[in-house]
C-alpha cells in the first residue's frame, strides 16, 4: 500500500505543468537543520496495568510524543520513538515496551533526559480510556499532572495528542516554576515573583506551589497558608510524595488527625513499596485508631490491578503491623498472592517476611482447662503449623547458608514438630552464624517442654561461649524451670536427672541472679534426696564407695540448698536442718568403711 502512493504521487508530479527545471534541487547546498540544544525530554508509553491494553497504550503514546516534539521544542529535546527503542532493544526489552513508571525513569536516567512525562491508562465505561499524565523535571519534587478520559470514537492517536494538548501550559510554567525552585534559598523574593508567573500560565501547577509553600515554612508562615498552597501542590501533581510528606507534617503540627491519616493514606498511593514510610504510616495509623487505613490504600489498588505486587507487599506489612490472628493470615495470604504472581522473584526479604508471618498464631481455637477441678473452655489462637513448615523449608531450600532462615526452620520444627528435625537445623544452623541464639533458645525450649531436657544441654556450652547474659539466664531457666524442676514432681522422681540439668543450669548465671536461686532450690533438693536414697545400701553392705559418694553430695547439696532457700524458705527447711546430721553420720561411715 505504502508503494502504490509513492508511484501515485510519482505520476501526478511527472505530469504536472510544472516545467522540468523548477522540479529540480537547487545547486546551493540546503541551509542547515537548526541545532536543539535543550535538555532531553522522554515521553514513555503510559503504563497499563492489563497486558490487553499494551497495544493501545503505545499509539496512545505515539500521540502524545508527536504532539509533544511540535510545541515542546522551545523548551526540550524530545527523545524519539526510534531512540526510545533502540535504548529498549540494549535493555533486553521489546520496542515499543510499556514500562511500569519506575522502570520508565530508569530509561530517562539512561538516556541523559532531565524531563520525563509518565502516564497511566486507565479503562472505563464502555470500553473507552482514562489518561493520568505526569510532566515534571527529572529531579524535582513535583511536576504538573492532568487527566484525561477519551472522546467516543476517537483515535487512539488523536487522544494521545489531546493528553499532550492539556499539559501545554504546564510546558509553559515549568521554567519559571523550576526558576522558584533553584532559587528559594537564596532570593525568596524573586522566587515568589516567578512562581506567580508559573501559577497565571498553569493554575495549581505542583512544583510552583510546592517552592512558595517552602519559602512560607522557612517564614514561619501561619499554618494553614502553608497548608493551602500545599494542597494546591497535590491538587497539580497528586504524585509528588514531597508534597504530600510536607503536608502530612504541617496536618500534624496543626493537630488535625483526621487529615493526617488521609494524607499519609495518599502518600502509600504514591509510595507503597516505601519501607519507612511503611514503618511510619502503620505506626501513626495505631496511634490514631485507625489501624486498618493502610490495608484499605492496599485494596482499593487491587481493585484497580490485581496483579500488582507492590501493592500485595502493602497488603501484607498493613495486615501484619494490625498483630491480631485475623491479620496474621491476612498477611500470609497477601504474600501467598506476591509468591504466585512471580516465584523467581522469592528473595531472602520475601521468605523472613513470609516466615514471620507464618510463625503469628491465626487459627481460631478452644482450649480446655482444668480449673479446681472444673473443665473450662476457652477461646485460643493457635499456629499454622502446616503453612509455618512449609515456608520454612521453601526459605532454607533455596538460600541453605542464610542464618535468619534457618533459624526461622529450627523454629518451624519446633512448634511442629519432628523435634530432632529442629535439633539437626539448630546444629546447622550454629555452624553457620552465631550472631542471633533466639532460635537456638526456642528450640531448647521445646526440648524441655516435650520432657526431653537431655537433648537441650548440648546447647548450653554454645549459649555460655557466644551469648550475653540475657541468653544465658534464659537458657538456665529452660533447663531449670522447664526441664528439671517438673521432675522433683514427677512419679517417681526423677532426681538424678533433674540434678544433671541443674548442675548445667548454675553455670550459665552469676550466684545472684534468681535463674542461679532457682537451679540451686533443684540441685540442692535433688542432690540431698540421692544422698538420701543411697544411705541404706551404704550401711547394710558397709560400702565405702556408696558412703564417699553420699559425702561428694552433702559437699554439693548444702550450699545449693542455702543459695536456693528464697525460693521457697518452707521447702528448704524441711531439708536444711537435717544436713549436719548427715554429714557427721557420713564421715562416721567413711571412717569406718574406708580402712
């Protein structure tokens, strides 16, 4: 088709009456193309957020940037669609991509544009389209913004130039606005003047009104001057997270909580991958009562784009940062979504983050108890073992060295169960980083509550070498209370094994300390009733080796039993009292035994 206008108009020239030489090139050489020496100006294609609209979001692109090149060249170079594509092609995308706006800077930064235009295609009502564009300087901290809905029947084309047509005059504003911009500091006054100018050619343009509320905050400015013209920077680029930032403080400074909470609900619209806005948001929302404002920024994207992935992640830190069983889930599922959407994308974040979750109790439950005799039930919130497991072992599989994840295993194991699973990850996990013994802790403490306070002592020679003293009074506590004192209980007693833990236990802590009171209350009373218990066969066999082991364990049992007394003075006493008997009838035995 494109062949046959070619010889078409070939024809009509060839015939016309036009004589020959008036058809001919002149002999002088052609006047040269006026050189631009503006700076770069990228106009991606707008971002879709369904695959089926890519193609229409490239004409409409096509649009806009022709348009653009006619009345922008008094101000910027605009970059082609061929260069755009040729840096494309270098990047390993296809021509013509659509970019999501990040990636699209990226782009601008590559190709050495100082201005971008980003824009969003939205799809409406019958079928028809909805352009959001963005025109700010590649470093400023707001630009202009319109939106745009599409006519009936209009070309795709013809609508990009129209989008292009409505930022005009935020063309026209730009120099003066980013005059007030480079300028605020040092001559306010003049700053001011320009940004009046930006503001006659464009109305609520954001950068301008972004510097005059600077230079008002640097005046100390009453408040809400300072607020209006703020607002007025949103109300022309409601993308400028500056804008909305310096807003935010000044709705604080006034003491305005509820537009405080919308105005940091408009800043995760804009930044929702913002980690310490994140932190900073679900911390003011609690403070605020309003704990669920970043979960509904959250899902109000998603109605939009379903397989957005940023705003999944926000799903998740909003659901998690709320703490309630409920949202545990709600925050496993979130990054279950993020998991599904792209798998390959799973890093060392994404598993502690999606391990933590699942380690949150969120299945409802009831328990029951005994109470004097009575059978209680009562609401419970247990852990999804099965989810918790599951996670884990994706996390540790993948990234086998990384510490947090091991130790996020070692946990899984130790909830769930099998524990000598937990015990091989601990071991594992030991020989790999010992910066953090919280996992080692937690599984030792499960060994101790599953009555296998044995397999927990290993551990305790590592917790005394490489922990701090908080390690060290928790480990002595999960072998003492935990694991050896149920066995003074137990029927029959387990004495000899209740006095093995505690002998580990006292070495972990200084003598003051009350985990050292309670290991010595166990070995004190441990140690005297196998004393105790071995005094019959010393004296009817005359043994000597029975007695001088009952002597090893008066010389043990004494002191531990006074260290121990303020645990419980009335236990204590039944036993204290009745030591110096036994040691003078010991050492009565030895003399007699021991020839």
């Amino acid at each position: 088709m494109r062949l046959t206008s070619v010889l078409a108009l070939g024809l009509v020239v060839g015939t016309s009456g036009t004589p020959l030489a008036a058809q001919l090139r002149s002999g002088r050489p052609p006047l040269p193309e006026q050189l631009n020496n503006n700076p770069r100006l990228l106009v991606a294609n707008p971002f879709s957020f369904s695959s089926t609209d890519s193609a229409s979001a490239v004409r409409v692109g096509i649009g806009m940037r022709d348009r653009i090149s006619k009345f922008g060249d008094k101000w910027w170079r605009v970059i082609t669609r061929q260069q755009m594509n040729d840096a494309l092609l270098q990047y390993a995308y296809p021509i013509d991509a659509v970019l999501p706006p990040l990636v699209a800077r990226q782009l601008a930064n590559s190709l050495q544009a100082r201005g971008l235009v980003l824009s969003t295609l939205l799809r409406g009502d019958g079928g028809r389209y909805t352009v959001e564009a963005r025109l700010a300087g590649l470093n400023d901290d707001a630009g202009h913004m319109v939106r745009i809905a599409q006519l009936p029947n209009q070309a795709l084309e013809e609508f990009g130039a129209k989008v292009a047509d409505s930022l005009q005059n935020a063309f026209k504003a730009l120099p003066d606005a980013k005059l007030c911009d480079n300028t605020k500091a040092t001559a306010a006054e003049k700053a001011t003047e320009s940004a009046i100018k930006a503001l006659r050619l464009q109305p609520n343009h954001g950068l301008a009104e972004y510097c005059v509320a600077q230079i008002h905050i640097a005046k100390k400015a009453p408040v809400d001057t300072i607020i209006n013209h703020l607002k007025g920077a949103t109300k022309g680029d409601w993308l400028s997270l500056p804008a909305w930032t310096s807003l935010a403080v000044q709705y604080q400074a006034k003491g305005d909580s509820t537009q405080t909470i919308n105005t940091f609900q408009e800043m995760l619209r804009v930044a929702p991958t913002n980690e310490s806005l994140r932190k900073e948001a679900f911390r003011l929302f609690q403070n605020y009562g309003r704990p669920d404002a970043a979960e509904q920024v959250a899902d109000e994207g998603l109605k939009l784009d379903q397989a957005n992935a940023d705003l999944w992640d926000l799903k998740f830190g909003a659901c998690i940062a709320q703490g309630t069983p409920e949202k545990n889930k709600c925050a496993v599922d979130a990054l279950e979504q993020v998991y599904a959407l792209d798998s390959t994308k799973a890093d060392t974040t994404f598993y502690t983050k999606i391990t933590f979750a699942a380690s949150r109790p969120s299945i409802p439950s009831k328990v029951t108890i005994d109470s004097a005799g009575t059978k209680l039930t009562r609401d419970s919130v247990l852990i999804d073992t099965e989810r918790f497991v599951r996670w884990a072992r994706k996390g540790a599989g993948k990234y086998p060295n990384n510490a947090i994840l091991l130790g996020q295993l070692a946990e899984a194991y130790g909830v769930a169960g099998p524990l000598d699973s937990a015990v091989s990850v601990t071991r594992r996990l030991m020989a790999v980083d010992s910066s953090d013994l919280t996992p080692v802790l937690k599984v030792a403490k499960a060994l101790a509550e599953a009555k296998r306070g044995r397999d927990a002592v290993p551990f305790a020679p590592y917790v005394e070498r490489l922990g701090g003293s908080e390690d060290k009074q928790n480990m002595s506590l999960i072998l003492a209370q935990i694991a050896a004192f149920p066995l003074l209980q137990s029927t029959p007693p387990d004495y000899d094994q209740a006095a093995e833990l505690a002998r580990v236990a006292v070495k972990l802590v200084p003598p003051e300390a009350r985990a050292a009171q309670l290991a010595n209350f166990v070995l004190g009373l441990s140690t005297f009733q196998i004393m105790v218990a071995k005094d019959k066969p010393a004296f009817d066999t005359k043994s000597c080796p029975l007695a001088q082991e009952m002597k090893i364990l008066l010389d043990e049992s004494g002191p531990a039993l006074t260290a121990g007394r303020s645990i419980s003075p009335t236990t204590i006493d039944r036993y204290l009292p009745h030591h110096p008997t036994y040691v003078t009838r010991v050492d009565q035995m030895i003399k007699a035994y021991c020839k």
